[in-house]
C-alpha cells in the first residue's frame, strides 16, 4: 500500500500540465508500474491508451533533459519495446500489447521517430 501511494505521488510530481508541457518535462521513474506509466503518459500526451492484461511489470528510466511532449512519448514507447511490448496506434486509440501479438495484427505499429540533434 505505501508503495503504491509512493508510486502514484511520484506519478504526480512528475505530471505537468499541458500548458506548462511546452517548457519540458523531465521523466524521472524507478520501479514505477506499467499501468502507473501509461496513465501518466495518457494525461501529458492526451492520448488514449488501451492496456492489454499480459503487459505487466515495472520499469525505470531517466531523462536528465527536459523533454518535449513528443520527445517523452517517444521514450516511453522505447521503453517498451525493450520490455517486449509494441505499441500499435489506430485512429485515436493507442494500444500496447506483447509484441509476439504483431504476428496477427495486420496494422502499422508506431516506432520512435528518429530526430537529427
């Protein structure tokens, strides 16, 4: 229990608001679960996500930068393909899933952009 309320203060120390997302946003996550990530990722990028029960565990990452919006989704989606998990966008709906599932979904997957620094 005190784990998880720790989990979700750090959730909430980390979230910033969409007006105050155009100035950055630093990511800093240790041991957070899944589910705790993407409804932080859901609230800064504004974005549905649609959780498959298999996707389970906790993760850690860093960013010693602020980021963009669009540069910390494209971490946590990183993230998740290290951990096996592919994120598939269609229409309005994020979805993640095992990427042992990208065998029978007939649909694009969304893989970081890379950016030219």
């Amino acid at each position: 229990m005190q784990r998880t309320l720790c989990t979700l203060l750090l959730a909430g120390l980390l979230y910033t608001s969409p007006a105050g997302a155009s100035e950055g946003v630093v990511l800093n996550f240790n041991e957070v679960d899944i589910a705790t990530m993407v409804k932080f990722m859901g609230d800064l990028t504004g974005k549905t996500f649609v959780l498959d029960d298999r996707v389970k565990g906790k993760f850690s990452f860093t960013s010693t930068a602020k980021l963009s919006v669009d540069e910390a989704y494209e971490v946590f989606v990183s993230v998740l393909l290290l951990k096996n998990y592919a994120v598939i966008e269609i229409d309005d709906v994020v979805r993640i899933v095992p990427t042992a599932d990208l065998l029978i979904v007939n649909e694009p997957i969304m893989a970081p952009e890379k950016t030219n620094k």
